[in-house]
C-alpha cells in the first residue's frame, strides 16, 4: 500500500496532518472531488457544457450548487460557458468552467479577452485524446495549448497540474487565490484518468479569503462607471498594457513554480513527468531502484511558470533526463529549453488515449542510462511503436546525442 | 446641472463642435429654420447647424429627438407657455 | 468646452422654461459615429430611458464588437466588453450572479445575428432576465461595409458587390421574428430611426423593454432598424428615406410580442422627450 507521499496526497503536510486525515477518508470520483473542492473555495458561479470526460463535474454542480443557493449554468455550449464566465467573473464573482480539449479549444477567444482585460476565473481541462474529435481516453496533448497559445495574442496563463485527485482538490484553492491575486485566468489542468479514477481523499477543504475589488462592476452607484475592456486602439497604449501584463508575468514567475522533487538526492538520472505520467513514472522508479539505477522524480506542478531554473540547476548533476508525457512529446521541449542540452534528454510516450506502462518506462530508463536490457516494444494494433517515435533513436525512446558533462 | 439660455435670448443652445453636419435636423424641423453655416467650419471639419430665425422657432425640439449628436439644449420662452 | 451660438438679440428672460437636454448619463464627448448614424440617436434615447427609470446606478452593460464598441465611453455606467455576439452570454452571466443588477446589451446585427446567433437565441430560450438593444442597419460598419445577414436581397457591399444573390447568399434574416416565437420573451419589438415620430415611438419601445427586466418579465429585445451612410453610399437624410422604404418592407415595424409578463409599475416620466402614448406600447 503506498503512502500518501507516494501518490502525491498530502504535499507538505505533517505525520499528525495526515493520521487526522486518514481519519476523515472519502472515496470520491475526481470529477466529482474537483467540483466539491471548488464548491468549498466558495465558488459562487459555475457555467459548464456536458463532454467526456468530466461531465461528472458538471451534474455534480448541478445538484450542489443549486442545494447552496449558488448559479449553475449548462450553457448552450462551451462558447456559451466561458462568455457567461467572462460576465460573472467581471462583476467580480469567483467563477469555474471545467470542460475537455474539443471544449477547452472553442474557449480559447473569452480566454485571450479575460487575459487582456484582467478577469479572474478558473478553468479545469480534463484532458482527452485529440487532435480533433479524437477519443475519451486520458491524454496531456493540451500542454501546448495551455501553456504556448491556446488564445491569440501575447499572454499567459498560470497552468497547475496535479498528480491526484487529493492534490487536485488543494490547487483548486490555489487557483482562486491565484486567479484574483494577479487578476488573471487560471487554468487547471488533469486527464481523464485522474478525473475518472476514484481515490481515497481528505474532506478538508480550503476557503480562501475574500477580497474587496476596485475594479469590478457593480454598478455605478456613488463611484465612477468602471469599464473592463482589452482593447486599445493606439499602439502607445496597447503596448504599456502588454507591458504590465508582461511586468505581471514575471511577478507570477517569480513567486508561484511550484514542482516536486522525489528521491533526486542521489539521483544520476531523473524522469520529469506531471499529471498521470508521473505516477507511472514514480513506478518504473522504484523498479528502476530495484535494478541499480539511481532515478527520481522531478515533477512540475506548474506547467507555467515552469520550473526552469530549478530543472536547470538539476540537470547540472544528471547523466540524462527521460520525459515521459501522454502526448507526441510538448513539455519536454520545454525540459530541452531549460537543460540547454546539459545532459542527454530523452523522450517516451504514448497517444490516443494510451498509457505509458510502468515497464515501457523502464525501458526507456534503461536505454537511457546506457543497460543495453532489451525491452520488446508494446503490442499495438498494425504497427510497431518505434514508428511514433524518431527513428534513429534506440528502442521505442528518444535520447539525445551529445554525451555527458 | 443648472443650464440657462442663451444670452441674448435664443431658444437653442447648440454645441457647435459636436454637431456632424448631417442635416437630419434640418429636415426634421417643421419651421424650417434650421441651416448649416456653410461659411465656417467647427473643429470636427463639418459646417455646423445654425439656427437662421430664432423668433420663428417654436421650441417643438424636434431637432434635439433627431439629433445623433445630442448638440441641442432647447428652452421655451414664458410666452410660449401657454401654447 | 463647446461654443454656442446666441442667435440673434431678443430679451433674456430668467423664466425660460427647459424643454430638453441631453441626460447626464450621456457624456459631453463627440462620438466616432458617421455624420447622421442611428447609433447616436439610439444612444441618447437610451440615455433617456435609463434617466427616468432611475437606472443608470444599477446598470451593468455590455458592449458588443461593432461600430458601438465604445459606448462605453458615451454612456456613464458600469461596461464589460464582449467577444463578438457573446455579449447575451457575458449578460448572463452578469445577470446570474448579480440579481439586483439591471443588465443591458448592446448588439449590432452582425453581432447578434451572425456571430451571435447560438447566444442571443439561448439567452431568449433560458429566459434571461435582461433587455437587449438590437441595431440592424443591414450592414458590416465598422470592418468597411460589408454583407450582414440581414443585408438587402439587392444591396451592394463591399462584400456582395454585385447585389445580394439569393442564390449565393442566402435571405436576410428577420432574427427578431424568430426569437419572439421562444416563451422565454417576454417582449420582442422593432422600431426605426427613421423621423421624428418613429424615435418616439422606438423610445417607448426601449422603455418597454427596460421595464419588463425591471418587473422581472423575462427577455426583452427592441429592435432599431437604423441607417449606414457610409456603407449604403448615400447622404444621411438618403439613408433615412431608404429606412423608411425598403427596409421597412423587409422588416415589418411594431411589437411582434407582448406576453403582458410582469406588471407596468414605472410610469413614464422626467425631464427628457416625455414618450408620446402609442396603441401598441
């Protein structure tokens, strides 16, 4: 039976913490555990659209938050939900949408707006397969969107990604209090697994505090008409907005990466992973450990800001990375960017829905760490798996050329 | 917001550098006595409205419910008051 | 600070008696609207309406993508810019999380009537409980005149050069109509800019409108037919014969629904263009 610690619930807390917290267990639907922990942070309005996988959380807060009195929406469609977001949120209410990939696609047009115009809301994604109508299957091919683009224009968003579904109850929290600290959009991203899946979680929620706005529309009455806008037809005053929202980025990243480190102490190698793929992976280290090779965990919570410094700082000791992602491979670019080719990076994953095996990492491990074990490649319908992967790269895994430091 | 007419008298009180030159109060006046004053032009760059014969208006205001610009304060005089 | 002009001289007399002013809802600000566009008359009547209904301190616009994406800066209430045609959406919103609210959007017809059609008819559908200003001058403004949905069979654009060709383009949509067949509208009128005794009439339209939110009614949309003097390539007072013509024949005037939702308890009054009594309003 692993521990807390090992599946990622209960970051930070004490023995004492986490022996009241077993006491309070609850077996809870993902889904279901991310919409009462946003109905506990005092979401006053939700706006959904029915999609697999996360509709879940869209009837969850259908029944709770009519029971509290709160506003629940099923929008005509997720162009719908995130307008009526947009318009609650700038009234200055503490507002979520939750959606899947196809869905979080058509949001991207509220989401620049809400980014330019500085409106706080929440925005789950549980990822699913694409590109297009794709599949349901568990997926992180949104990194790009969330973290590279998604909206047109020059912003980002913070990005929180959590490995359980304990762990994803408690960045909720974060969220809304990030959302409204920096006046942006905050985006929470997990997979279908982690919304599907249920686990044993801690009913201790957290309710963060409220805050006055002076820019939310109320209605002018004894004060100055307020306006929540983004745009801005002269360039000079465009570009000193673009300015502060640039200024507001570096504020972000300077004070909220977040990322776990696990058995890296003594670590030659290190496997950086998020969401599901690090719970495979936090498997093929142990077994990994069993054979000799000394691997941890490096693992970003905040997809943006990433944790570039701290994965560069890392990669100073390390005889390679692995990153192992549920998509072609767009976070390890990021991971390539911070190691500034320090040591080899190398790729494995998997698409349509599948799941890395703890095995298949392993595998990749160990080609990785120079254990010429063979590893068959997995059985797939009609093809070998080397053929998703570069082809001049040993087995079914990428590694760079380039030796060590 | 105390408005007061304009002296010396005159039943409309026009803000000359909002008004467009459109003409749509011109039309609309029953009295015709509405003009632009083809021989100036207000900062916009239009020739603005002027009023040509201010005793044969009659304060009906139908200027000011045309307008787009809202350029018109309009104000009756007391002998008119009856009517 | 504008120049007046006194006219010729005649007595002052301190007993003059006001007839009309701008609201102070308006602001004292020239707009960017054409020479003789309907926005500006639609503005200022509902700068009027918002007056004598003691609204302006409860008011939360919406602002749509369009020649009227900056009404806020000519009308003095609190203002949240819409994606275009979300702006029945972003209302919604507002709407659901601030009951106390009186919620307005401000729409032109490529707004509601292309982009924005799925939001405006749900919103319609659900019943939302806000009043919506329609601006249909069969035509793309502010990107350069182009077709609109509701553009002429006929009509040159910059996009339909040649005419509007049923055959290519389809008909000009009569959303209004469509709308008021929803249970959820409580109110659905169209009026035009086109005179004087139209603006009356469109104004208590728009007061009509204000007031089924205000009595909790239900959706409430008024639709201004109004003029592009630009895009149709004629004089405004071109431009207003063409409204009272063929347009008016595609889309007929009058309330096209009144489902009597909510008891009329404001009664018209202040210091603007009193609304003259009209059968149908």
């Amino acid at each position: 039976m692993k521990t807390e610690r090992e599946i990622g619930v209960g970051d930070g807390r004490t023995e004492a913490e986490l022996e009241a917290g077993r006491r309070s267990r609850v077996l809870m639907k993902g889904n279901e555990a991310i919409a009462e922990a946003a109905i506990q942070a005092g979401c006053d309005a939700y706006f959904g659209y029915p999609i697999t996988p996360q509709a879940e959380l869209l009837e969850w807060m259908a029944r709770r938050m009519l029971e509290l009195g709160r506003v629940f929406v099923q929008a005509e469609s997720e162009l719908g939900a995130i307008n009526m977001a947009l318009g609650a949120a700038a009234t200055g209410a503490r507002v979520m949408v939750s959606s899947s990939s196809p869905g979080i696609s058509l949001m991207a047009e509220a989401m620049s707006y809400m980014a330019g115009s500085g409106t706080p809301m929440v925005l789950v994604n549980i990822m699913r397969a694409g590109p297009g109508l794709g599949g349901i299957g568990p997926s992180q091919s949104d990194y790009f969107q969330a973290t590279k683009g998604h909206g047109h224009g020059d912003y980002r968003v913070p990005v929180l990604a959590p490995a359980s579904i304990g762990e994803a109850m408690e960045l909720l929290a974060s969220s809304f209090e990030m959302a409204e600290r920096y006046r942006t959009p905050v985006m929470l991203v997990a997979d279908g697994i982690l919304g599907q899946a249920m686990e044993p979680v801690d009913l201790r929620f957290r309710t963060p505090e409220r805050h006055a706005f002076d820019w939310a529309l109320t209605g002018a009455a004894g004060r100055p008409a307020r306006i929540i806008k983004s745009i801005d037809l002269d360039p000079e005053v465009l570009e000193k907005r673009n300015l502060d929202l640039q200024h507001k980025y570096r504020e972000i990243a300077r004070h909220e990466v977040r990322w776990e480190a696990w058995q890296l102490d003594d670590a030659e190698f290190a496997i950086v992973a998020y969401g599901t793929a690090a719970r495979v992976a936090r498997t093929a280290i142990t077994r990994a450990r069993e054979r000799g090779i000394k691997v941890g965990l490096f693992r970003p919570i905040t997809l943006w800001p990433f944790p570039e410094r701290e994965l560069a700082r890392l990669s100073r000791r390390l005889g390679g990375i692995l990153t192992v992602e549920l998509s072609s491979g767009q976070m390890v670019e990021d991971v390539r960017l911070a190691v500034e080719g320090r040591c080899p990076v190398a790729f494995h994953g998997r698409m349509g829905g599948l799941v890395p095996t703890p095995d298949e990492v392993l595998g990749a491990l160990k080609a990785l760490s120079g254990h010429h074990a063979h590893t068959p490649p997995p059985r797939v319908r009609g093809y070998e798996a080397t053929e998703l992967f570069e082809p001049d790269y040993p087995a079914h895994s990428g590694a760079r050329r380039g030796g060590r430091r | 917001m105390t408005l007061r007419p304009p002296v010396p008298w005159a039943p409309l009180l026009i803000a000359e550098d909002h008004c467009k030159g459109c003409e749509l109060c011109v039309a609309a006046c029953p009295k015709a006595v509405l003009a632009l004053d083809r021989g100036r032009v207000n900062l916009l760059g239009y020739h603005p409205i002027r009023l040509t014969d201010p005793a044969a208006c009659t304060s009906c205001a139908f200027c000011a419910r045309v307008c787009p610009d809202a350029v018109f304060i309009v104000w009756a005089a007391p002998r008119e008051a009856g009517r | 600070m504008t120049l007046h002009t006194p006219g010729s001289a005649t007595p002052a007399t301190a007993a003059a008696r006001l007839i009309y002013h701008k609201p102070d809802v308006l602001l004292d600000r020239s707009t960017h609207y054409c020479p003789g566009c309907g926005h500006g008359i639609v503005h200022r009547l509902l700068a009027e309406v918002l007056t004598e209904l003691d609204l302006p301190a409860h008011t939360i616009a919406v602002a749509p993508v369009g020649c009227a994406v900056f009404a806020y800066d000519y009308l003095n209430v609190d203002f949240v810019e819409a994606p275009h045609g979300r702006a029945p959406a972003v209302a919604t919103g507002i709407r659901r999380v601030r009951p106390e609210a009186f919620v307005l959007t401000y729409q032109g017809d490529g707004d509601l009537a292309a982009i924005g059609t799925a939001e405006i008819v749900h919103a319609a559908a659900r019943g939302e409980r806000i009043t919506a200003i329609f601006v249909n001058n069969g035509i793309y403004g502010m990107t350069g005149g182009q077709m609109a949905p509701t553009t002429l069979l006929g009509q040159r654009t910059t996009s339909s050069p040649n005419g509007r060709d049923a055959a290519l383009m389809g008909y000009p949509i009569r959303i209004t109509e469509m709308l008021a067949q929803l249970p959820g509208v409580a109110y659905a009128a169209r009026g035009t800019v086109a005179d004087v005794p139209a603006i009356g009439r469109l104004k208590a339209m728009i007061k009509r409108a204000c007031q089924i939110q205000l009595n909790s009614g239900g959706f409430a949309i008024v639709e201004a037919l109004s003029n592009c003097p630009v895009g149709w390539g004629m004089t405004p007072l071109q431009s207003l014969e063409h409204l009272k013509g063929p347009v008016v024949d595609a889309y007929p005037l009058g309330v096209i629904v009144d489902r009597g939702l909510g008891a009329d308890t404001h009664p018209a009054a202040g210091t603007a263009c009193p609304a003259p009594s009209h059968p149908e309003a």
